[in-house]
C-alpha cells in the first residue's frame, strides 16, 4: 500500500502535497460467491481461437467455485462453418446469442470478451440486457458508436507491419465493405501472438488453430 499512496499524490497551485484515494480497480478486495448476483462465467474467445483458448481459465474458475461456459462463435473451434460464408456480426455471434436466448427468465451471466470477443459481447448485451449481470472486457475490442468491428482491426493492422504479414482480410460482401472475416499465417503467429508462450505450449496450440 506504501507504494500506492506514493503514486496517488500531486502537489497544487500553491506546491502543497496532496493525497488522492486510489480509484477502485486499484484495490484488492476479496469477492464471496454469495455477494454475487451471479457466478456463472460466460467466456467468448478473440478472432481466430475458439473456447479451447480458456482451458486454464476455465481450470481456475470452476476450482474456486464458479459456474463457466466457453462458446464456439460461428466457424470457430469445433463449431464446423465456412468463414468465408459469414457476412455479419449476428451470424458470427449466433452462438452466443443462441445461448443466451435460452437462458431461463431471471438468469444472468457474467460476460468475458478478449480481443474481438469484446465487439461480441457488446452486440450481445444491447439484445439481452437483463440476461448480464456484468460483462469484462479482457484485451478487448469496445466500438464506438456505428464503428465496424473488423473495420477497426484492418486500421490498426496498417499500423503494425508484422500484423499487415499476418493477417489476412476476407471480404464476403465485396472488396469496398469492411472485412468479414480474418485469416491467419500460421508461419507468423508464434511472433504475433504467442511470443510470451513456452515452446510446448504453442506446439499443442497449433494443433488448434
């Protein structure tokens, strides 16, 4: 705590040392099952991955006692689908949105987006507000208002050069559209997105993607 009262200080006009309360998010609290509103953990993976990207998360979760669910978005894992056939976000969320439409009256989730899980997750809370407690957005995408979700991850590509070689954008609706779906050089990604993995780990991963 010494560390986080050094930080949270400025001095005024006047050059007097002042002291701010550390916001929320910089303080650890521990969280009981029944404080809860709900302890069901509903996990949507990045673009590219499927829900076997969560098997540790999920390990860990369910050892401290929650409820979790990973979902295969459409052409993704084990979920058996033409990506090239999608050509919007609602056909690409249905898995989840079928999920959540079966829920029973008065039952929430708790949302886990990563990367473009986070654009799914948002689309999926405007069609089912009283179904999610909270949603948690992990490394991910949050669009503004009217902004395509792959529109803006083909801006941030023509930023970074590796991602310009690894990625590899695919246009259902025709090349003047945004993108509709993302292919990947398997060559590149231990690069892109695994650098901080170890060696067998990404071994096992490739089998996957």
């Amino acid at each position: 705590m010494n560390n986080l009262k050094a930080f949270f200080t400025y001095r005024d006009g006047g050059g007097r040392r002042r002291r701010l309360h550390p916001p929320q998010s910089y303080i650890v609290r521990d969280i009981k099952l029944e404080d809860l509103e709900t302890n069901h953990f509903v996990l949507v993976h990045g673009g590219g991955f499927g829900a076997w990207c969560w098997y540790k998360t999920i390990a860990l979760l369910e050892e401290g006692g929650y409820k979790v669910t990973a979902v295969d978005l459409t052409g993704s894992g084990i979920h058996s689908f033409d990506t090239n056939s999608i050509t919007s976000l609602s056909q690409y969320v249905k898995p989840l949105t079928g999920f959540l439409e079966k829920l029973i009256d008065g039952e929430k989730v708790i949302l886990v987006g990563h990367d473009f899980g986070g654009a799914c997750i948002s689309y999926a809370m405007e069609l089912f507000p009283s179904k999610v407690s909270k949603a948690v957005f992990l490394a991910a995408a949050m669009l503004t208002s009217g902004q395509s979700a792959l529109g803006m991850f083909s801006e941030k590509v023509e930023s970074n050069e590796l991602m310009q070689q690894a990625q590899i954008f695919r246009y259902a609706n025709g090349n003047n559209q945004s993108p509709t779906a993302i292919d990947f050089d398997k060559s590149l990604l231990r690069d892109l997105l695994f650098n901080h993995s170890p060696g067998k780990v990404y071994e096992k991963l490739l089998i996957r993607l």
